[in-house]
C-alpha cells in the first residue's frame, strides 16, 4: 500500500533583500521568488512587503539596511531547504528565515 497524496505544510519567509546595483525593480525580484517557490514543489499564498530598515548590528557602513519581504507558501516538507539551497548563490537575498506557519 502507498500513499500517493503528499502532506502540504504552511510555512512563511522572511527575507532580506540587497539590491544594490540592480536595476530591476522590487516586484521583480518577488515575481522570480515565486518562480523559484514553483520549481521546488511549493504554492506562494500570500507576500508582504516590510519595506526598507535599517540593521540593528550593522556589519557593513556601506549597507546600513535592507529591504524586508515575507513569502508565505504551502509546501511538502522537503520544499524549504530546496528553497534555501536554490537561493544559496543569489547576490540579491542576504538573508533567509523560513518558519512554520
């Protein structure tokens, strides 16, 4: 007996975006986050944009803050460090929180 039905957990992420020296505009960027949420498996059910902050520690003078986003999404649960791996090398994201929902 096998199951084919996969279980979908609810999972939101938070990002950090550095768009310094790109051109493309912040929609962009998400429009390609959910892309790539796809290519893994995943829904995207909702975004927020947390606009830009500055950092509390600040490890660069010449980057005081960063652009927040949140994705939420509903996936299997191998999704999440799919995710995280396909945006490993992505100069865009400096950092990348994914909690359960």
């Amino acid at each position: 007996m096998s199951d084919t039905t996969t279980t979908h957990n609810n999972y939101r992420a938070t990002l950090i975006l550095d768009l310094r020296g790109v051109t493309e505009p912040v929609e962009n960027v998400l429009a390609r986050l959910k892309d790539t949420l796809g290519a893994v498996g995943a829904t995207a059910t909702g975004e927020q944009s947390l606009g830009q902050k500055n950092f509390v520690r600040v490890t660069d003078r010449k980057n005081p803050g960063g652009i927040y986003v949140q994705l939420a999404f509903s996936a299997p649960p191998t999704a999440p460090s799919a995710f995280r791996e396909k945006l490993r090398l992505d100069r865009t994201i400096k950092r990348l929180l994914i909690q359960a929902a």
